[in-house]
C-alpha cells in the first residue's frame, strides 16, 4: 500500500475531514486576500441585516461581519495550528526520551506531569495567560505547556511496547545508535496514535483559544478573532443575530472538522479508540 | 477498602506539594514586580515599595517566601484579595458552593442525558443508534460558551418572558434557585453527556457480547432483565469513572457559563480577579480547583473498586 492510499483513499470520514481542513488552511493561508472589506473599516450602516454588499451584515459600528470572520478565523486558526505543532513536537521529544530511556528520568517526568494533570486545563490556561499577559506569542507558549503534558503521554505509551520489539533487538545488535533506534525504528510505528490524538487537540485548542478570546484573554484588539467577536456581538443580538449564529457557526465548523478527521484517521489508521 | 482510600489519599499529598509549587511559581513569575501589583499602582515611591516588600517578605530568599507562604496556607490563609483587602478565603468559599451547586446540577443532567441515550443506543442499535451518534457527532463540536450564548440568543429573541439572568441565591428562594440554574447547567453538561454517552454505549455493547449474557440469554431471561441487571450493572463502572473525569471539564467551563449567565460562583469571581491582576485570588481558585480535581479522582478510584469487585488496589 502506497503512503497515499494509507492516508487518503476509501474513507467518506477522511475525506470529508480533508475537505474541511482544506477550507480552515485556505482561510489561514489567504484570509486577507479572500476578505471582501477591510475587516477594521468602519461604516456608516452600522447593525445592518444581510444585503448585496454585505452577505453576513455588519457589526455595530458598520464593520463587514464576513470579512471580520474570515480575517479572524485567520488569527484563531494560526495560533491553533502553530501552537499544536509546537505541542506535538515537544510531547513527541519528551514521549519518546521518556518511554525510551524509562528507568528514574521517566518517573521523575511522569510524576511532574501529573501534578500539571490536576489543574483542569481551561483554568491552567487562564493562569497561565494571566500571568504572561495576553498576546499572541503568550497565547502559543500557553497552549504548548497546557497540551504538551497529554501529548507526551500518548506518545510514550506506544514507546513503551514497541521498544520491546525485536526488530528494536535486532538494530541494536547490529550497531545502530540508540538515538537511531529511537528516532527511525521506534518513531514510525507510533506515528499513528499520535496523528489521531493531534487532531483531537486541534479541536480542543479551538476550544481553548476561542475561549480565552470570548472572555478578554485571546489576541489583543484590533485583529478581529471568533471568541472576541462572540462575546461583543452579545451586547447587540437582538439586533444583529447573525453576529453571534456567524462566529458560532465558525467555531463549530472548525471543532467539528478536527473531530471528524480525528475519526477518520482512527478508522483509517486502526487505532483502538479511546 | 479503608486501605484503599488511605493509599489513594497519600499519594495525593506530593501531587499536592507540586500543585503548590507551580502556583506559587505562577504568581512570582509575574511580568513586573509582585509589590507594584499588590499596592495596585506603579506610581509608588521606592520607599514605600521597599516597605511592602519588606512586609510581604519578598527580600528574602525565595525558598524561604515559598515555605512561609506554604505555612499560611495550611491554616487556611490564601492571603488578601488586592482589590478589597480581605482574606481570600472568606469570599471564596460563598461562591465556592454556587460553583459547586452548577457543576453538581450539570453532572447530574450530563449523566442523565449521557447515560439514557448511550443506553438507547447499544440497545436499539439501527437507527437509533444512528442517531444517537450523529447528534452526539455534532453536540462534541459545539462548545459549552457557545451553547450558552446562543440560549441566551434564542431566549432573548422568542421568549423574552424568560428570565435568564436572573440568579436567585438559594437561601433566599430554593426553587426559584433551582430553576435559575437549570439553562446554565444545561449548557454545561451538553458536551459532557456526549462523552458519556459514548462511552455508556461502549461499554454496554462490551459486556453483551461476553459469554454470561449469551447464557442468560440462552436460559431465556426476559431482555429488560438482562438488560437492567447484567448489561447496566456491569456498565456503571466506565459510566462513573467518565463522570468523575469529566468534572475537570466541567469545573473550567464553569467559568465560562457563569460569566455569561452572571452567576455569582467562582469562575465568575475568577474572571473579575484576572481582569482585575488580583493574583492572590487567581492563586487561591487554582489550587481549590486543583484540590478538588485529584479528591474526586481519588473518589472515583474509591467508587470504581466498589462496584466492580475485580478492581483491587492491593
């Protein structure tokens, strides 16, 4: 089976997963191009209803709600998308190193990280953004140190088992290095469980990030974001209900495209669930 | 069993120990100076400031200000809230009890829903476990401030005669308390049914597939009773440890729903201290949650070797 077919083909889960994330990474890659208006230029109709000009509205002083959902799913999805990698990437290091080496390093990072497993995440989030204050970068370093700690477990689990394996035995009594082992014997075979959990923490940092957003903790004004502009559309949505049905919509549809191809990929891929 | 949950209980003191450490680390770790923050200005002549950190022994080795400060929390001294002045805990704890009220009330509903559609699910199979699982698909993707907000939408633009933020405290009227509680919770417990649900269905279709059901079925019980004595009694176990879980969950978007339903509990005292830089009490709801978190997993290991009795901690 090529690499291709193992990822993509025969799965109606997948492939509509893939077509989601397609669209989320096309809003990501070229939001400001796509964007009608400018998503921070005021007009005069301010709290309009749908029209030609303006498909969604406008917001309450006469900015295009379209063109402030695209350009603010872009802030959101960038955060999510740049923060999880460097979540996965260092639950991949520290999964690995811990599973691998096991012996006293493994308890000691274990034990640390089930003190961090005691805060309810949402919270450690808000401490942790309370206490770097709220801005892009602090956003992404707050998601990594809340997600890596889960990676990390996921990742070692495998490690543990698969270590034991005899082509492991078998590399090692040719000479590969252990580092070798680690990264090209051992890392491969746990690619799978730990695309599938990376998807499911893509859906949960949209949760977290939208969020912090809706309660003043994401990206700071003026870059529109989904939270942020749930929470100001509230103050108007009698008047204007598709301020708030527009970013609720969005914040859905990203959720659910990472949870569909967390599915899919579960499918695909063979791993028990959970 | 006594042994069992004094184990339990003391494993939880080092984790406990850490916890303490990561938030005293949390609020020393702070951009700019701990004495600025809590005389609340930065416009302080350096005297003064030099006084209060003398006061809150702040020059003093850092071991030394985690140790002291440790020593106070075990008599229950969070210390000063930076706005009001006064001890922490006295207003923590009233709107601890409302926070727990909405949780308790949540996790209920949660298991209720949870566990009547699950059931459903792995009973029926067909289409309505087909459906039971589409809207679950869906309802795992909608956010609590999401379902929160657009109930508060829909109440506002159809029926306005409904009083959605109007919180009663329960010693004033227990009913009215009730039923101020019952849309928030509600928004709450949505996602986390979806979970238990899932897993309600799991763990019925596990044990109708093994080899006690096939006999009794085959000795010709009644299937309501297969299904309420075998298959649920042997189902709880995943179903309470779910539950338990989920409360981490719950507890967090807590404070989400009680700021956008305005209810006097602690997410919402949570929220004004982060907006307001009032750290000791971001300190203060950090640690009690944490606390709570590992006291109900400890419960949950307690109630998950009551009910299955091949589960021994020995």
């Amino acid at each position: 089976m090529s690499e291709r077919q193992r990822l993509g083909g025969g799965n109606a889960m997948m492939s509509v997963g893939l077509l989601m994330l397609a669209s989320l990474v096309a809003i990501t890659l070229f939001g400001t191009l796509i964007a009608p208006y400018n998503p921070s230029e005021t007009s005069a109709d301010s709290l309009a209803g749908p029209t030609a000009a303006h498909w969604l509205g406008t917001d309450s002083i006469g900015r295009d709600l379209l063109s402030r959902l695209i350009v603010g799913g872009r802030t959101t999805l960038l955060i999510t998308f740049v923060a999880v990698t460097l979540a996965v990437c260092c639950g991949l290091v520290l999964g690995l190193f811990c599973g691998y080496v096991g012996g006293l390093a493994d308890q000691v990072v274990m034990r640390i990280l089930d003190v961090v497993f005691a805060f309810p995440v949402f919270l450690l989030a808000i401490a942790v953004v309370a206490a770097l204050g709220p801005s892009v970068p602090n956003l992404i370093l707050t998601i990594a140190i809340v997600y890596t700690p889960r990676l990390a477990r996921v990742v070692r689990g495998p490690v543990l088992s698969v270590k034991r394996w005899d082509h492991v035995e078998a590399a090692r009594s040719v000479g590969v290095s252990e580092f070798n082992i680690a990264t090209r014997h051992v890392l491969p075979l746990i690619v799978s469980p730990v695309l599938v959990e990376t998807s499911l923490t893509l859906a949960q940092t949209i949760f977290t990030i939208t969020a912090l957003s809706f309660l003043g903790l994401g990206p700071p004004p003026p870059d529109p974001n989904w939270g942020a502009m749930l929470s100001e559309a509230r103050q108007f949505m009698e008047l204007a209900p598709l301020a708030v049905i527009g970013p609720a919509a969005a914040i859905v549809f990203a959720t659910l495209t990472f949870i569909v191809l967390a599915n899919g990929l579960r499918e695909r891929l063979d791993v028990a669930s959970r | 069993m006594r042994r069992l949950v004094l184990i339990r209980l003391a494993w939880m003191l080092p984790i406990l120990l850490g916890v303490s450490v990561v938030a005293f680390v949390l609020m020393r770790a702070l951009p700019g100076d701990f004495a600025q923050a809590s005389a609340g200005t930065t416009e302080l002549a350096p005297e003064a400031l030099n006084i209060i950190r003398r006061d809150m022994g702040l020059d003093r080795p850092v071991w030394e200000q985690y140790l002291r400060w440790l020593g106070k929390l075990l008599k229950g001294d969070f210390g000063d809230s930076f706005t009001t002045h006064k001890p922490v805990l006295g207003e923590l704890l009233p709107r601890l009890a409302v926070t727990a009220e909405l949780t308790l009330i949540a996790g209920l509903m949660a298991m209720a829903m949870g566990a009547s559609s699950g059931l459903a699910s792995a009973r029926w199979r067909g289409r309505t476990d087909w459906l039971v699982r589409g809207i679950n698909g869906l309802f795992l993707a909608v956010p609590n401030f999401v379902v929160a907000t657009l109930i508060v939408l829909l109440a506002g633009l159809y029926f306005p005669e409904v009083g959605i933020f109007n919180y009663t405290p329960f010693l004033t009227d227990p009913l009215g308390n009730l039923g101020s509680m019952l849309l928030p919770a509600f928004s709450l417990a949505l996602a986390v049914s979806v979970t238990i649900s899932e897993n309600t269905r799991a763990a019925v279709l596990e044990v109708s597939s093994q080899d006690f059901v096939m006999v009794a079925r085959a000795k010709g019980l009644r299937p309501s009773t297969i299904l309420w004595q075998y298959l649920v009694r042997n189902a709880l176990t995943p179903i309470i440890t779910v539950t338990g879980l989920q409360l981490a969950s719950l507890l967090g978007g807590s404070i989400l729903i009680e700021t956008i339903f305005t209810i006097p509990g602690m997410g919402q005292y949570l929220f004004d201290a982060v907006s307001g830089r009032n750290y000791p009490v971001v300190q203060a709801i950090v640690l009690v949650a944490a606390t709570i978190v590992l006291l109900v997993n400890v419960l949950v290991d307690v109630a998950y070797a009551r009910v299955d009795a091949r589960v021994s901690y020995e």
